[in-house]
C-alpha cells in the first residue's frame, strides 16, 4: 500500500495563506512550517500578529484587491483560503 500525503504535493512550491491572522489559519501556517518545505506567503488584516508568523506576510483586506494582487503576492502555486 502506498502512503499519500499532501504536504508532499507542496514541498517546494509557493503557498498563500489568507487569513493567517486568524486562529485557524495561524495554525495551518505553522504546521505547513513544521511539516512541509514550501515557501509560505501568509496574509490577513492584522500585520502585528502575521509578524509572529515569521514568514513573509502581506496585511490586505480581499474584499479590496487590486487586480494584480497575484502577481504582488509572488504568483503562488497553491491557495489555503481561510479569510
């Protein structure tokens, strides 16, 4: 029997947090630290508790993207959508 997991689907790719401000999505991107090798890119309206994060981290309300925010944010490969 094969094992499958996720993170191995992400290890070295580009990942987007939005909403690692919150309680939930903190916590998704501290596993993704702890368990996978992506680069994380975490954003939420908060900066203060995004820098806690210790990861590249952009405070931005979604609800008033410029049309070129994927392209700000790095092009990421996936989207963990939380806000």
């Amino acid at each position: 029997m094969t094992s499958y997991s996720l993170l191995d689907d992400l290890k070295g790719s580009r990942v987007i947090v939005t909403g690692a401000s919150g309680f939930i999505g903190g916590h998704v991107v501290r596993a993704l630290q702890q368990y996978s090798s992506c680069d994380i890119i975490a954003t939420g309206r908060d900066q203060e508790k995004l820098n806690r994060l210790e990861v590249p981290s952009v405070a931005m309300d979604l609800s008033c993207c410029e049309p070129d925010t994927y392209e700000k944010l790095g092009c990421p490969d996936t989207l963990v959508h939380l806000a």
